[in-house]
C-alpha cells in the first residue's frame, strides 16, 4: 500500500507538472502569437509606406526623404494599374495576419490600412479614374505650387527642383493622355463647372520666366551656405528650363484644352449621368463619408440641417432688429462698410484675427502643435476660380510651416464678417491644428503623414467654426450670421451634392437652392457648385463628419456630467489622428469607459 500511495503521488504530480508545462506553452504560443501578429503587421504598414514613397517622390522631399530628390511620379493609366496590382498584394498579406491578438492601436492600424487599400483597389474600377484635374486644380497649377512644399536650404536641393522642373514635357504629355482616355470615355468634367478654366493654364505664363511661380525658389535671397557663382548658374538654369520647356509645354496644354477637352466636356452636371456614375458616386459616398449612408439618407439628412439653421437665422436677424433672415442678409451682402477696399487691407484684419484666435487655443486643447502657421494670398491665376480660401500642410521635417490662403480677388464678394469662421476652420483650431498635430503625434509614418479620412479632416474643420462660438469670435449679429451662414452652407453641400449626382439636379437649381439658404454671395455660390460638379462626393464629408464629433461630443458631456473636460476631449479626438469615424467612436467610448471607472 505504501509503494501504491507512493505511486499515486509520483502520478498526480507528473500529472500537475505536464497540465502547467501544457498551459505555460500554451501561453506562450499565445504570446508568440501575439506578438507575431504584430510585428508582421508593424512590418507590412512600413513596407506599405515605403513603396508610397517611392512612388510619390514629390511627397517624400516634403518629408525630408533626400533619395526621392529629382524626381517625379509616373502619372500614366499603367502606373495606376500596376498601383492596384500592389494594394492587391499588400491586402492579401493583410488579411493572412490575424486580428484575435493585437491591441486596441494596432487593430486600428490594420482597419485603417485595410480601408486604404480596398479603397485604392475599387477607385480604378470606374471610367472615372481618367479624370485627373477638377475645375480648381490639375497637373499644371500643381506643378507651380510645388516649389511650396520642397526643401530649399542647400544647392542640392535647388538642383533637385530644376531637375524635376525639367521633366513638365513627361509630365503634361503622360496627363493629357491620361485626360484623352476621359474624353473617349465620355467621362470628362461638366461644362458647366470648367467655365473659364483656361484662365489657369495661360495665367502661369509670362514675358519674364522670373515673374512665375515656377521661378519663385529664385526670387528670394540666396542662402549664405551656397556659393554665388553657383547660385547664379542654377538661377539661369531655371530660367531657361522655364522659358525652353515648360512654357511651350503649357502652351501645348493650353491648345488641347481649348480645341480637344473643351469640346468634349459632359453636358449634364452630374456623375451618375456618364457610364457607371451612379456606382462611382455610392464609391464616393463611402470613400468621402466613411459611412454606408446612401444618397437619398443624406439629402434627407441635409433638409433636416438646412431647416434647423434656418430657424436660428431669423433668430440672429431678429437680434440685428430686422424683421426678416432676408433683409438682413440683403444688408451684409451689399453693405459696402462689411467689404475690404483692398487685398492688403484684407489680409490685415485676417492676420488680427488669427493672431486673437491662437491666444485662445489653450483654453480648450491641452496638447497644442508645436509647428506655426502663416497666410497668403490665393496665385492669381486661380483665384477667381476658386474657393474662399484653403489650407495648405506644413512638414516638420523639412521646416516648413503650414499655410492659410486666402481669396483676395472680388473684393466685394468677401465679406469680413465671413472672417472668423473661416479662420478657425482653416488655421486653428482647425485644419492647421489637426493636421501639424497629426504630424507631431507618436504614431506609424503612415499614420502621420499618409492616413486622411475627409470626413474627420473636414468634419474637424466645421466643428471648429462652432467652438468659435466658446472663444467669443462671434460677438455682433453679423459675425453670428457669418458662422451659421458657414454651417447652413456646409448642410446644403448634403442637398446639392446629392441632388446634382443622385437626383438629376441642374446647375442653376442648387445655385438658387444655396443662394435662398445661405447669406454667402454670388460669386462664392457658383465657385462652390462648381466644385461640387467637378469633384463628386467630396462635400458630403464636412457636416457627417461635424455630426459625429458633435453627438461624442454630447456622449460624453452626458456621461461624465462635472468630469466632464473639454481640453481632454479634443485631445482624445485628435489624439490619433485622422481616422474613420467608426474608428473615432471606438476610442471615444474606450477613453468614456476609462473615465466612468477612475
């Protein structure tokens, strides 16, 4: 009995000793697992984003990135395909990773790269992928604006520019075969939204290379570190780069356009008139929302906006002591005392404002961008053309602050007191605060520099025109108008943008659809449904976006009552950038969860 006992002892240990050696490599398979997952998926993003890189050379000097100097992407309909051909490859090397074992960061990581792809793959399904420039942009005004985003500190770096200077003959040809493939798909831009686009292609032109933007690195001081004969030798290599090649270039652009692409143009304004336009508009919905909203939900959506607004406009009119909404926004759209006389006199009283906003940004962020920001006039070529004013990236990297551009043409259609909400949308704290904060934040370089979601990016702008309201901006009636005019005109986006694509709308009918709701004015009005014609989609992303960050807003201002804290709430909403707004609920509720259980 004794050996027996002796036995049974010796077994039941063995047993425990081999459950625990079991359980233990269980665990560690787990954790080997774990950590497996992760770091394949640390890897791909990295790869993923060096190949982004590599074929966005421009992008990556703006980054600092020396080995992408000189050179220039490969904008062809094969380059796309072959673009599509990779994302193919990166997603399926995705989807092998399991999801069970990363992180809360990391499963953002992944969805969020997941959707890039996906989307990048499905956007070259459609005809519409030929179409390459809208009515406020394309490959000609990019490329005398690129001087903006590049390093220029050493002579390696001004050899760079000529050197990419000198390949615009590659670059126009390759785009207007590109934009040819348009017109033989009858995809090509409405009518309608391309009146007087010509202007933007002969506008860079000039009797003096030195007097065009793409002499503009040239025109200001020589940096002390390069030596003047040298300096002298690049000056004149730009010029005559300039004079020999890209003004016949733009030339040749200018006479395709007038004589093949003009032409050409679509007669109805809307997408889903041309082939496959109303599943190129769902793709849009999605890709611009990122929701699964359709079109008739959010025209729905927007006359629901556009009634609430308008209701808080009598309101404002009745405080300014007019009877009507009508007649006070017929006295701030013609009162001369509300219009700048000058550019420079505009520009003045946009710098006094920004400069009052930035002394109010601490008392609603706690984390503020290290990087500063600056105002410029819009290029005139383009300004007529375009909207009321844009924000353009800065880059840490290379010292390069970010930009507010401002619209000084037709003075008399820019009112000031449109001012302060258009300052804290594209300054701060809003494009300018989220995106150098973005840049600054301890996230993937992917994550940093190459993840946009519209509907955050934008959404936080319009949210931002509201959190005006708490900095003070808005203290007379007509500065009050100014920002609900702001809002009531980002809800009409909804209704027009969707009526113009989904419901068979003309030009003319969201013009006065906007000019009844909205106090903008006329030029303003047609500049932007011209944008809405040119560009599908894009506009619904502003006030879904603003939705949401208002409702979590509200979430939590519920569930936290008196711990409830503003500054920890922007933090927590730009604290990982630009992401999906499913994303952007998920790590709400996570942080609203953390909070309830201190």
């Amino acid at each position: 009995m004794k050996n027996i006992k002796l036995t049974q002892t010796a077994l039941f240990a063995i047993a425990m000793a081999t459950t625990t050696m079991i359980s233990a490599q269980a665990q560690h398979s787990e954790i080997s697992k774990s950590q497996n997952s992760s770091e394949t998926l640390k890897q791909l993003i990295d790869e993923y984003w060096q190949y982004s890189l590599e074929q966005s050379p421009t992008f990556a000097s703006s980054l600092g990135i020396k080995e992408a100097d000189g050179k220039l992407a490969d904008v062809t309909l094969k380059s796309q395909d072959e673009a599509v051909k990779k994302a193919q490859s990166f997603l399926n090397k995705l989807q092998a990773i399991s999801t069970n074992s990363l992180n809360a960061s990391q499963k953002a990581d992944y969805g969020i790269l997941k959707r890039t792809l996906e989307e990048t793959i499905e956007s070259q399904k459609y005809p519409q992928r030929a179409v390459n420039f809208t009515n406020r942009s394309g490959w000609h005004q990019n490329f005398a604006g690129m001087a903006g985003n590049l390093p220029f500190r050493t002579a390696s770096d001004y050899q760079s520019y000529n050197d990419r200077l000198r390949q615009y003959d590659r670059i126009n040809k390759q785009s207007i075969d590109v934009a040819n493939v348009a017109i033989a798909s009858k995809v090509t831009l409405p009518c309608d939204a391309i009146v007087g686009y010509e202007k933007s292609i002969s506008g860079l032109l000039a009797d003096d290379p030195r007097e065009t933007r793409f002499y503009a690195p040239y025109a200001k001081a020589k940096p002390n570190n390069i030596d003047t004969e040298k300096w002298q030798s690049l000056a004149n290599d730009a010029q005559k780069i300039i004079d020999d090649i890209i003004f016949p270039a733009i030339k040749i652009q200018e006479q395709w356009y007038l004589n093949e692409y003009k032409p050409a143009c679509s007669v109805a304004p809307g997408v889903s008139q041309q082939p496959s336009g109303a599943e190129y508009y769902d793709f849009r919905i999605r890709q611009m929302t990122t929701t699964t909203m359709s079109a008739d939900e959010i025209h729905n959506l927007g006359l629901s906006e556009v009634a609430r607004i308008r209701a808080e406009m009598v309101e404002v009119s009745k405080s300014a002591g007019y009877e009507t909404r009508e007649a006070f926004i017929e006295h701030l759209r013609n009162d001369p005392k509300y219009y700048a006389k000058t550019p420079e006199e505009l520009m003045r009283y946009v710098a006094r404002v920004t400069k009052d906003i930035d002394g109010k940004m601490p008392s609603l962020f706690g984390r503020l961008a290290v990087l500063p920001y600056g105002i410029k006039e819009i290029p005139a070529e383009i300004a007529e053309g375009t909207t009321t004013a844009y924000y353009n990236p800065g880059s840490p990297e290379i010292g390069l602050a970010g930009f507010y551009f401002v619209n000084t043409s037709k003075l008399d259609q820019r009112p000031l007191w449109e001012v302060p909400a258009l300052s804290v949308h594209e300054a701060v704290p809003g494009h300018h605060h989220q995106i150098a904060l973005q840049q600054e934040l301890p996230l993937s370089d992917f994550r940093k520099n190459g993840a946009f979601f519209t509907a955050f990016v934008e959404g936080w702008g319009l949210y931002s025109e509201r959190l005006g309201i708490e900095m003070g901006l808005y203290d007379t009636p007509a500065k009050n108008m100014g920002r609900l005019s702001y809002e009531m005109w980002r809800a009409c986006r909804l209704v027009v943008d969707t009526g113009i694509h989904a419901k068979g709308w003309s030009k003319q009918k969201a013009i006065d659809y906007m000019l009844d709701n909205t106090a903008l004015t006329q030029a303003n009005i047609e500049a932007e449904v011209n944008r809405y014609i040119s560009w599908p989609g894009q506009a619904l992303a502003y006030k879904i976006g603003e939705l949401k960050i208002r409702e979590l807003r509200t979430m939590a201002e519920e569930s936290l009552g008196d711990k409830f804290d503003i500054r920890e709430f922007h933090d927590i909403v730009l604290g990982q950038g630009a992401v999906p707004l499913e994303v952007l609920e998920n790590q709400v509720k996570d942080w609203l969860k953390g909070k309830l259980a201190e």
